[in-house]
C-alpha cells in the first residue's frame, strides 16, 4: 500500500501492454536486495505459493482485500464468485485493477476507509507491513475491528527476519541497540529510474500472537515455511 510506487505502476502498465520480461530492482535498507520479475504480481492462482492458495481458500463471505496491488488475489477471489472489494492507497493500481476487470475497486487509505463491513480482510504479500511500526500495527488492528463483521476474520502473512542474523554456528546475533530488526527501507528501480524510499515491518509471529491478544483477537498459525508465515485474527 505504500503512496511512493510509481516505477511499479509504470512496469505494471508495460506488462499488460505487453512487455511481459520485464523485471523490477529490489533495494532494501538502500543495498540491492533482488530483481523481481514484474509478471509475479499477474500471477494464477496454480502460480501462487501454498500459502497463498490456503490464505484464498480461507476468505469467508464478502471480501476486503487491503493493498490490492496489481489485483491478483482480488480477480481470482472474482472468477470463484466471492464478493471482493479491491482496495488501495495509489490510484496507479485502481487504474491498473479497472483494466483488469475488477468490478469493485475503492480507492483509498485504510485508515480513511469506513464503508460496510467485510467477513473478510485479507493482507497478502506481507500487506499488513504498511502499518510501519508497532503504534501503527495497534492503530489497524484497531480500525479493523470497525471493518469487520461479527465473527469476522483477518488472514496476513509476514516472515521473521531474524535469519538475516544468522551465524556461521546456527546462533543468532541481534543487535541489541537500535529499533525492531524487522523493520526495513524499500526503494524500487524500474528501467534506470527509483521510487521514493519507503518504510515497511516484517512481524515475527510471536510478536504479532503479542499485539493480537493486546488488541483484543485470537491469532491463529495457518501455515509456516521456514520463516515465512500465514495467520488468522479473530475476534475473542
């Protein structure tokens, strides 16, 4: 959901013009981190990693799917018959979702975003990253409470980056000074040209079980590979 994305909205109108070998440059913490091909954000649902088939399968009645994006997850939820709403902060990816045949897009911040109440709210490609830090992660959960029905449901995946401190000896080193590890600086290059950087959080599932029973949800683990994981917030 970030607001600084346009070298993604320039390569996702490329791919669907045809330009479909098009890759995006990674940065994070102002270091190259990877190229990403710009047709994993168009993928098929036989495309998608088991998590996010299961997280799919998982959506319950209407749908809100929170930083759509390039609107994959919300056009296979579509083709199934499930009552999607695509939801994003950047009018690019509204732009890109109408040409792709999403019948219900809003455009807009979450945290500006009051309009019914959804059984589902669905966070996909560490979407609940937006929130930043942990007084943003306690702001969503918050306003999510708002969103959702009664017995309602929120399914996000995130992964822990403590194997980024690994030692040769299996230990972990964290540096004891300074902020939470996972928190990140993303910046993105598309054909020579770079994004306004942009902060994101990657949450330990420890950490989220934390916040979610503070604020007042029961977490549960869905699906974990290595350290990669799906969860389910419900309310207690």
């Amino acid at each position: 959901m970030t607001k600084y994305s346009d070298p993604f909205v320039e390569a996702f109108r490329d791919f669907l013009n045809g330009k479909t070998n098009e890759e995006l440059a990674i940065y994070v913490n102002n270091e190259f981190s990877e190229n990403m091909p710009v047709g994993y954000f168009f993928r098929s649902y036989n495309e998608m990693p088991q998590l996010e088939q299961i997280a799919l399968k998982e959506c319950k009645g209407n749908v809100l799917d929170i930083g759509a994006g390039a609107g994959c997850h919300s056009l296979i939820l579509q083709e199934k018959g499930i009552d999607v709403t695509a939801l994003d902060i950047n009018k690019g990816f509204v732009d890109i979702m109408e040409q792709r045949g999403i019948k219900r897009i809003v455009h807009s911040d979450i945290f500006d975003f009051n309009k019914g109440r959804f059984d589902t709210l669905l966070m996909l490609m560490n979407g609940i990253g937006f929130t930043v830090d942990f007084k943003g992660l306690e702001r969503f959960l918050s306003q999510a409470k708002e969103l959702l029905n009664p017995n309602g449901r929120i399914l996000l995946d995130s992964s822990d980056l403590l194997y980024l401190f690994e030692e040769e000896d299996g230990s972990y080193k964290i540096p004891l000074t300074g902020d939470y590890y996972g928190k990140v600086v993303y910046q993105i290059e598309y054909k020579n040209r770079k994004g306004e950087p942009f902060k994101w959080i990657f949450i330990d599932y420890s950490t989220l079980l934390q916040y979610a029973h503070k604020m007042g949800y029961k977490c549960e683990l869905l699906y974990a590979n290595n350290f990669h994981y799906l969860a389910k917030l419900t309310g207690e």
